[in-house]
C-alpha cells in the first residue's frame, strides 16, 4: 500500500476550486479507460464548496455525467426533504445543474421513506446496493470506486465513524447505522472501513487551523479507532487536500506546497 500524499493549498477557497479540477481529471480519465466512472461525495463546508466550484467551472462538461454513478459517505437519517441531508445539500450545489442517469444516483434511504424510520434496514439496504454494483474483479462486497472523498472533523472523525464508536471497529459490514452520533442528528448511516477501502483513491479534504491536530494524529501514527482519519486507505493512492491552516503541524518535508 502507497504511504499518503499531502498537498496544501494556501486558502480554503482554493483548496475547493482544486479539488472541484482534480475531480474532473480523474472522472474524465476513468471514462477514458473503462467508459464510465464513480465518486462517493462528502458534505461539510468544504465538500459542498467543492460542488459548487465544480458546477461553476466550464471544465465540468469534459465529463459525460450520465455514465458517472453517485455515491455518498454518509447520510443524516432524517427526512428526505430536510436541508440537513448530504443528498439535498449537494442536489443544491450540483447536482441538479447537470445531466445524471437517475439511476445511477444512489443516495441513502431517508427516515420518511419505503423503509421507515429504521436505520438498520436503511444501512443494509445500501448494503445491498453496493454489493450490486460491485463486480468480481472488485474482489470486495463494495465497487472499485474511482474516487472516494472524505472530510475530516476536528477529532478526526471521517463519514459517520467517530472516535471510539461501534463503526470504527467495524471490519465487515460495508455499511452502519449510527447511533448516539456526537454531532447532530443522533441518527446516521455510514459507509465502514471496508467499503473505504474498495476505492482505488481516497481524498481526505479539510480546512481550517482547527483541523491540524486531527490531521498531525492520523499522519502521525495514531490508530483508527482513536483517530478515524488515520485508516481510510486508496487501495492505489491516499490523497489528503489541505488548507496550509490545517497542514499547520505537519513536518515541511511531508507537504507539498503547489502555489507556494
């Protein structure tokens, strides 16, 4: 397995245009090889902003967005209208502006929905889904996502895994209900470590001086049940998309600096 690679961007604004550039290459390059791509979005601040930027840049229709299949890290379990869904989040920023197979869009069950307000049943449910679409040359009960993007919270917490929960130990199921989540809502649902490791690139992006403890811990050898961060692995490559704010106590020699 390739160690992480670290690039810092000088401002969170641009940190997002770049990831937004980043995600075009790799979706144009995929489509390149295999006619189709697939991305796991990330919500936050960040992840949003980079929707944003990339609905915004005329790169974006270098992609043929309905060969590409979406997919999400985590979801809040609440109603499928509510403003705090990843789902509605990221509709708003980008979705919605571009061509996408509905199908090809697998967002998580809300609590309102055919399933009902069970987590358990929504969480096996995309399961299910992933294990559809993963073939056997995956070798996974997850797809060979091409990009899987993460946030990182100031814990290091990464999906819907927090530090000592039920989901950091889990090392089987590819999908989690949460329960008792340290951040609202209570209730979430939550791609594992297993179904992380399936992609063959993971994007860790954050921003923010606030970040750099977290960030410092997980590229400083901490565990994943402690520090989430520290065990989501690309199965070719571990990218992790900082601000020079988060990147902050990070040694020189491990960061690059592109614009510097």
């Amino acid at each position: 397995m390739n160690p992480p690679e670290v690039v810092a961007l000088p401002s969170a604004d641009l940190l997002a245009r770049s990831i937004a550039a980043r995600l075009v290459t790799k979706l144009v390059d995929a489509q390149a090889a295999r006619g189709s791509a697939s991305v796991v979005l990330t919500g936050g601040g960040l992840g949003i902003s980079t929707l944003r930027d990339l609905r915004d840049c005329s790169a974006r229709d270098a992609v043929d967005w309905s060969r590409v299949d979406v997919w999400w890290g985590d979801e809040r379990f609440v109603p499928s209208d509510d403003a705090d869904r990843n789902d509605v989040q990221a509709r708003a920023a980008l979705l919605d502006a571009i061509e996408l197979d509905p199908v090809r869009v697998h967002a998580f069950a809300a609590s309102d929905g055919e399933l009902g307000e069970d987590p358990e049943s929504a969480a096996a449910a995309y399961a299910e889904l992933l294990s559809a679409a993963a073939r056997p040359e995956d070798h996974a009960a997850a797809p060979r996502f091409d990009v899987l993007m993460l946030g990182v919270g100031e814990e290091g917490h990464i999906a819907s895994i927090f530090p000592e929960s039920p989901a950091a130990y889990e090392d089987e199921r590819t999908v989690v209900a949460v329960h008792g989540s340290p951040k609202p809502p209570p209730t979430r649902l939550s791609l594992t470590f297993p179904a992380i490791a399936s992609a063959t690139e993971v994007w860790l992006c954050t921003a923010g001086a606030s970040k750099s403890s977290a960030v410092a811990m997980a590229l400083g050898g901490a565990g994943p049940i402690q520090v989430p961060a520290a065990g989501a692995r690309g199965r070719s490559r571990t990218l992790w998309l900082l601000d020079r704010a988060a990147a902050s106590r990070l040694p020189a020699n491990l960061v690059r600096l592109p614009l510097a």
